[in-house]
C-alpha cells in the first residue's frame, strides 16, 4: 500500500449537515480516512488511487445549499509518535478500561493497556475505538477464538486477551501497523495474539467466535462476506469506522447475510454495530 496520500482540506458552510453529507459521498470514492476540523473536514486518499478529477462527481460540490472551498496538498507518512505526544490524550472507557502511552502514569483501572502508535492515519480511531472497547467491556469472551480486522495498534486485540479471548489474530494491510501491533502486544506481555500483515485474503478456512472490524465503509461492505464465512455460529461480529449515514448499507449487507442486529453506540455521528450470527 502506497505511504503517501492526497489530503483535502475542506471549507464548508454550514458545517455540521455539510460535513455529513460530503462525508457520504467521499467514502463512496477511495477517500479512506476523514479528520474533522475547525472549519470543516480534511479527507484522505491514497495517491495510487487518486486523479485530479476525482471529486467532479460529488454532488454536494455543486449544490446552492452550501458554500465549499477546498485545496489539496500530498503528504507522506509523519512521525506520528511525535504527534501523538503533542496532543494525546488518555482514553477512558466506563471507568473500567484505560488507554495511555508510556508518558503517562498508570492508572488502577481494571484493564490497563499501554500503546505507542506509529500510525499516520487513525481518523476517528479515538470514538470508534471507545465504542468498540464499550462492547467489549460487554461481553464475555473468554475462550473466544477472536479477529481483529485492521487492528491499527491492536488495542482492541490487547483488551480481548486481557479479557480471556484466546487465540488471537490480528491483520492490519499496512505495514506500519502490523510492526506497531506486535510491539504493543509486546508490551503488555499478551501471549495470545498473532499479528498478520494483509487483508481479508488471509481469513480463507479461518473461523472465529468473535470479529472485530473497526475499518471503513467500503472495506467493511466489500469484505463483509469474508467475516460471515469464518464467523462460527452463535459467532459475533463487532463493526465501527463508519458514519451514522452509513448505517442503511451496513445493515442491509450485514442483515442480506444472514445477521441479526443487537445494539449500537454512538459518538459524535460516528457509529459502532454489534451483531450475531
């Protein structure tokens, strides 16, 4: 996967309803990661996939109801440790699950897990990983053969194991964090999680109790029959990295095969899906 991105700045009036919308209608393109901004929203796309025609479709771009300005710059891969520190902040869940980088101290929260990203990108990843530590905090795996699909930093992964889930396989297709992944399982001493570099292709005879997939909407629709089919019955399958508008397609793929809803959570427009098989 190519390390460097085209990022687009938007400017958009009135923000809020803007945003959403432009939101829906990048995730249907190759944009993968979205941040929100004083102004507006900064979208990602990789520069393999990008042309500069690629916005001529989105509608919104052309509507009377909203002003939108826009520029665009490339951008590799930063130090993202470094920026981490400059604007991290601890994550707490319930009380009960705390998330921290090795500068700060250590809490007496039930689950303690320590991470040290080396991600550029995690748009979102502060709310959708909270929603997904919320369902986990949830359920009861012990025993429960678990994936972590795109685990980014393998917090999820972490927190599974500290619960009893074993084995554990955690796949991220970009390098950075398949590396960071195992030195954060690594660092707080799990015994129980594989790390994997690579995409839905590596699950072929794979099966699960539990699926974990904090992605993206296309990854999530495009790869969502390779999570049912190693999903075991009874299986449960854990979806975020998504929009409250995408909620309509999540659910009419998932419900198409064979899933049933149970519960969601939300935050800040962004949502966290719970189903069984």
């Amino acid at each position: 996967m190519s390390n460097i991105y085209i990022a687009y700045h938007f400017s958009i009036e009135p923000k809020e309803l803007g945003s959403e919308i432009l939101i829906a209608e990048l995730g249907e393109l190759a944009f993968e990661s979205f941040t929100e901004t004083e102004t507006g929203i900064s979208a990602f796309v990789q520069k393999d996939l990008w042309d500069e025609m690629i916005l001529e479709n989105v509608n919104i771009l052309h509507s009377e109801e909203f002003e939108i300005d826009y520029n665009y710059e490339e951008i590799e891969q930063v130090n993202w440790n470094e920026e981490w520190e400059k604007n991290f902040e601890p994550i707490d869940v319930d009380g009960r699950c705390h998330v921290r980088a090795p500068f700060h101290p250590k809490t007496d929260a039930e689950f303690d897990i320590l991470i040290e990203p080396k991600m550029s990108f995690g748009t979102g990843h502060h709310e959708t990983t909270h929603m997904m530590i919320q369902h986990l905090l949830e359920i009861d795996v012990t025993g429960m053969k678990t994936l972590d699909m795109g685990c980014g930093t393998a917090i999820l992964a972490i927190l599974a194991e500290m619960k009893g889930a074993q084995p554990i396989d955690a796949i991220d297709i970009d390098n950075w964090c398949y590396l960071n992944s195992i030195e954060n399982a690594e660092r707080n001493n799990c015994k129980s999680i594989s790390v994997y570099e690579g995409d839905a292709a590596l699950l072929k005879d794979k099966k699960y109790d539990l699926i974990i997939a904090n992605i993206n909407r296309n990854i999530l629709l495009n790869d969502m029959q390779a999570y049912v089919d190693c999903l075991n019955p009874n299986g449960t399958l854990l979806l975020s990295g998504f929009y409250n508008v995408d909620i309509p397609a999540i659910d009419a793929c998932c419900t198409e095969k064979g899933l049933t809803y149970v519960k969601k959570f939300e935050r800040n427009n962004w949502v966290s899906l719970k189903y069984v098989n």
